[in-house]
C-alpha cells in the first residue's frame, strides 16, 4: 500500500498518526499493540486531522525513534522506516509486522504484565493476562485446545471416545500409547 492511500484511511487497528516526538509513550505503546495484534502502520507528521506537518530533521527523527524501540521494547522489534516527502514535507513511514512466534512484546519498563499492550479499534490497550497467555501461546505455536490440561488425570479421559478415534487410524488404545503423544 502506498502511503498517500494510508494518508486517506482514517486511524484504526493498523494505522496511527502522530505529529511529531514530542510525546514517546503513545508511540511505543502503539508499536508493541501492532506487533502484538495485526501489525500496523505508524506515520510521523501527520496529525489527528491527517495535515502533513512534517519532520524538522528527519534523520535524528529516525535515529532517535530506533533508539527508543531498542531500548524500550522487549522482545526486540526491527520495523521498516521510510523517509518520505509529501507536498514538500518529509514524514516518517513505520511498518510494524505481526510478528506471532516472536511476542509478547512489552513495554521493559513496564514489564510484561503491565506492558503488553494490544490493538483494540484505533486505541491500544493494556492486554489482559488471559491475552497475555495467548500471546504466549502463539510465540510456542501452540494453540489453546493443544495445550496440557495438567490437573487431568487418566480416568478424567473419555475412553470410549479415544478408542473410536484410534480405531478410525487402525490403532488401538493402550496407557503407554497416550503416554507419547506429545504431552
């Protein structure tokens, strides 16, 4: 997608516009919420209305914006950045990727309870310990009906259940057979 048709998008799940800088927190709180969510688009230089107003000094615009994700996010996070001009403007282009196998991403300073932030509409909200766990899940990719139910015991199985299934595959059911299938 071309950054003159993001430009005419309004602000949602995968695309946010900031003016400048000035204020570092909602910027990496929109970061780690893309990586986490859907991955998304960040252009500095643009406000709310959508105006260009562009970047004074892009190059320390991008070297300071590099610095802060380095030191402010965790796991470590690698976003394009493009230096554009628009109507004699220059702007900051950040292509987020979702990057499942790789999160939670989280704020450091915050940690990982207090920092995990994900895409909810246009805003970034502080993920739930439940999304923080799917998260979580998603980096082992491991899904949620795979995952070990360790207060279960063998009697708590549906045997009738299993031996159909192992008979459908030609198999039958034995204790050490359940023993190796992966849990």
């Amino acid at each position: 997608m071309l950054v003159t048709e993001l430009l005419n998008m309004p602000e949602g799940k995968t695309l946010e516009f900031k003016r400048d800088l000035s204020s570092i927190k909602p910027i990496l709180k929109a970061i780690v919420a893309f990586a986490n969510t859907a991955g998304g688009s960040l252009i500095l230089g643009v406000d709310d209305d959508k105006n260009i107003t562009g970047i004074g000094d892009p190059l320390a615009a991008e070297e300071k914006l590099t610095s802060l994700i380095a030191d402010h996010i965790a796991p470590a996070l690698l976003p394009t950045i493009k230096i554009l001009t628009i109507e004699n403007k220059t702007i900051l282009w950040l292509e987020v990727p979702y990057l499942a196998t790789m999160g939670p991403f989280y704020l450091k300073q915050e940690g990982i309870e207090k920092g995990t932030m994900i895409r909810l509409g246009s805003s970034s909200r502080l993920a739930t310990p439940e999304m923080i766990q799917e998260l979580q899940r998603n980096r082992r990719a491991q899904s949620f009906d795979a995952a070990p139910c360790l207060q279960a015991s063998y009697d708590d199985l549906d045997h009738a259940l299993i031996k159909e299934t192992f008979a459908n595959v030609g198999q039958t059911l034995s204790k050490s057979k359940l023993k190796t299938l992966k849990y």
